[in-house]
C-alpha cells in the first residue's frame, strides 16, 4: 500500500494538546525525512525537520521512534512543532485571530535528505484556539477594551484577566484555549489598542479596576474575586492589581517584575516611577543581537526604590513561574523578592517554580521557542533565552501548573454584586 500519514485525532485538536503523527506503509526500515510547516497570519513560514527510520514492518510512530538527526533529536513525539523556526529573523509566532486554527502542512520525504528526497506522503493538520461551545464577546464597556471567552454552558465560571506584554494591542489566544478549561477569561487591552493610548508613558490601575469590576459584576463569573494572569510587563501589572486593587483573589505571574518598567503607573494619589536602566550594561552575543538581562536598575537600591510595587500590601494567592533562562530581566530574582516581602508581612507564602534553561516567552505547550525578536522599549533584536526542548518541557508543566492553581484558588460561591461594587 502507498505511504500514508495517520493523524491522531484526525479532525484537528486544539493547540495545547499533542497530535500523535504515524506514517505507514514504508518499506521495512526505510529511512525518511518528516517536515512540518505552517505560515501564521503574516504570511511567515515556520518549518522544522527530523530524519527518522520505519520498523520491521514499515511502520513510524512518533511516539515510539527517535529522531535521528534534524531539528531535534531523540524521542519527542511534539518535535516538529515546538522545534519549528521562523524563515524571517527575529519573528515570534503569534495567533491573532482565534477564531482560525493554525494549519500545519506535513509531508514525508524518502531519505535522509530534507530538501532532496522524494515526497512519499503528505497530511494537513489543524490546531485550534477555541473549544466547541466556548463564546467570543468583544467587550466595549465605559473605558474596558478587551475580549471575553465564556466556556460552554451557563456557568457560573470563575473569572481571570489575561495580559501580555510591552507589544501593546489585543492578543486573545491564551484566553481563548483557557476558557475550554472551565474559566471565563478576558484578554484585555491596556494600550495601543483602539481608543486606548499608544504608549505606555502613564497607565493608571483605575482602568484595570474597572476591568475587574466588568468581570465581577458579569452574570456567568462567580465568587467574590478574579484570578489575574499575567507575562512580562503583564505579570508587572498582575503584581501591581493584587497589590493596589481589591477582588485580585490569585495570580500567576510568568517572568514578571516587582518593578514597574517602561513609565509611570499611577492610583489615585500614588505613582510608581519607572525603574532606571543603564544602556551601558546592555551586552552584545556573538550574533551581534542585544541581551538586555543587566540593563534594568536594581530596584532595591537608591532613587529606584520609588519604583517597587508594594507587593507586601497584597492578600493575594500567588503562583510565579520563572524561566531561569530569562534575558529580558532578572525573574527568579524578582520573585524571591517578592516572596521575602510577602513573608516579612505575615503574607501567605508564594509558590514559585523555576524551569531550567527556560527562557523569557513561556507560552501555551508547543509554540515554538522565541530566541530573539523586536524590543519595542530597546528598539531593536533582544535575545529572549531558553534552550528549545527545556523551554517545550517548562511550557507543558506550566500551562497544566497555571490551570490547576486556578482551579484550586477560584472556587466560591456566586456573590451577590451589589456589595461588592
């Protein structure tokens, strides 16, 4: 019989699930080249490769075969898609629109050569970004700009803010696979987006009080508090919600600062200044590409103490998950100072994960590692850190470590609004 792909499940499945990729029908130890491609929305081409070879009976599992050579090496059934790298430099792949699935073109080759063999056999797979049943409802609510995933059913659910970095806009994609776990998420906007400012000179946390008070008051959230999740400059902010805001029950925090970063975060009477940075401790890699890591000031030291957010106000639940890879900024430092200050008040102590060779963008399983990209703030390349196979592990456990805090610290009865608005 001819070579064929078999796709486990055959349908597609949702990004955050593993595909189980078997060719059959190949001449008894055959050797063959597996690609895997996919273009995102831009119109850029990722790609990865692995050289593999049939069993006795013709037959290549994924799941029992290592990869000989390639992209990856070794048995990782997930390879061809978290080993995949950008053809543009410095390109970070991101899903704008969840309502479309990412379309993944795999093909097998004859031989060991991954641009000269033979095309034996080709599938099309697609990783989806919204569950059945799971409702996407734009939000335009007083100032609020963002989008609301419900899971199916009438719920009551319990209700997370998700916010990405200094990239600005709306991304939705986290939001979107968390709310087929049974959460009612808001990937909300806070600049450069809409009508909301272009920069990030001055944010004020009354707009994210504002959100928290959306989501409170929705009919399909329950219990008397949010969960807030939050990478980078949003797990800043995440710190900064649970330290100024009320109803911020837990938190994650993915490589965040306990600095505010990038310009003044105000509430009501209080500033917090933005941190100081030396350019001059901004290094060079042998690549000629930024690595950033020491640019920031210590913000435990001198005038940048006025930077600090005051964490140790905070009655909120954390969970920080730390890439000890991470370029962009000191991260593990971060939280164990935070985790210091919430303890030297009496503060329910956080739990932290560290992930080995893990690097700054800890995604959803199975995106394809960051290595360098734009720094809108540096104006340039940044290296992000992460070695791929660590940081495809770390990405995994945090994603199923994130859903279970939630789960376990978002329960409580459906409040009754009025009081608490």
């Amino acid at each position: 019989m001819a070579p064929a792909v078999i796709l486990e499940p055959a349908g597609g499945c949702l990004c955050d699930q593993p595909v189980h990729i078997t060719v059959r029908g190949l001449a008894p130890e055959q050797p063959v080249t597996l690609r895997a491609a996919l273009r995102d929305e831009k119109g850029a081409l990722f790609r990865a490769h692995a050289r593999y070879r049939a069993d006795a009976q013709g037959e290549l599992d994924l799941a029992r075969a290592p990869a000989l050579g390639g992209s990856f090496t070794g048995l990782e059934p997930m390879g061809l898609l978290w080993a995949m790298v950008p053809d543009r430099p410095f390109w970070r792949l991101v899903k704008r629109d969840v309502q479309t699935p990412f379309v993944v073109e795999l093909e097998v080759l004859d031989g060991h050569e991954p641009d000269g063999g033979r095309l034996l056999a080709r599938a099309v797979h697609e990783r989806h970004f919204m569950a059945p049943g799971v409702r996407r409802v734009p939000v335009r609510e007083g100032r609020v700009r963002a989008t609301l995933f419900l899971p199916p059913g009438s719920g009551p659910f319990p209700g997370i803010i998700d916010l990405f970095g200094v990239g600005g806009g709306l991304l939705e994609y986290r939001a979107s696979l968390l709310a087929g776990k049974g959460f009612a998420v808001m990937a909300l906007a806070y600049y450069n987006y809409d009508d909301l400012p272009q920069n990030m000179d001055s944010l004020h946390l009354e707009y994210f009080e504002e959100a928290v008070s959306y989501l409170l008051s929705h009919p399909q959230v329950k219990g008397s508090g949010v969960g807030v999740l939050g990478i980078s400059k949003g797990g800043a902010l995440g710190l900064a919600m649970a330290s100024f805001l009320k109803n911020i029950t837990a938190a994650v925090i993915i490589n965040g600062s306990i600095a505010n970063v990038g310009g003044t975060l105000q509430y009501k009477d209080e500033t917090l200044l933005p941190v100081g940075t030396d350019p001059k401790r901004i290094k060079r890699t042998k690549d000629g590409l930024k690595d950033i890591v020491d640019a920031l000031n210590n913000p435990l030291e001198g005038p940048d103490q006025k930077s600090l957010i005051p964490v140790e106000r905070s009655d909120t639940t954390f969970l920080f998950l730390v890439g000890q890879d991470d370029h962009n900024w000191k991260s593990e430092f971060y939280a164990r100072e935070a985790s210091k200050r919430l303890q030297a008040h009496g503060k329910e102590t956080p739990q932290i994960i560290c992930y080995p060779e893990t690097g700054h963008y800890i995604e959803p399983p199975y995106f394809p590692l960051c290595k360098a990209s734009l720094h809108s703030l540096v104006g340039g390349p940044v290296i992000w850190g992460g070695e791929p196979r660590a940081h495809a592990v770390a990405q995994v456990d945090a994603w199923q470590q994130l859903q279970t805090f939630f789960h376990n610290h978002l329960g409580g009865e459906k409040k009754t609004v009025a009081a608490k608005l």
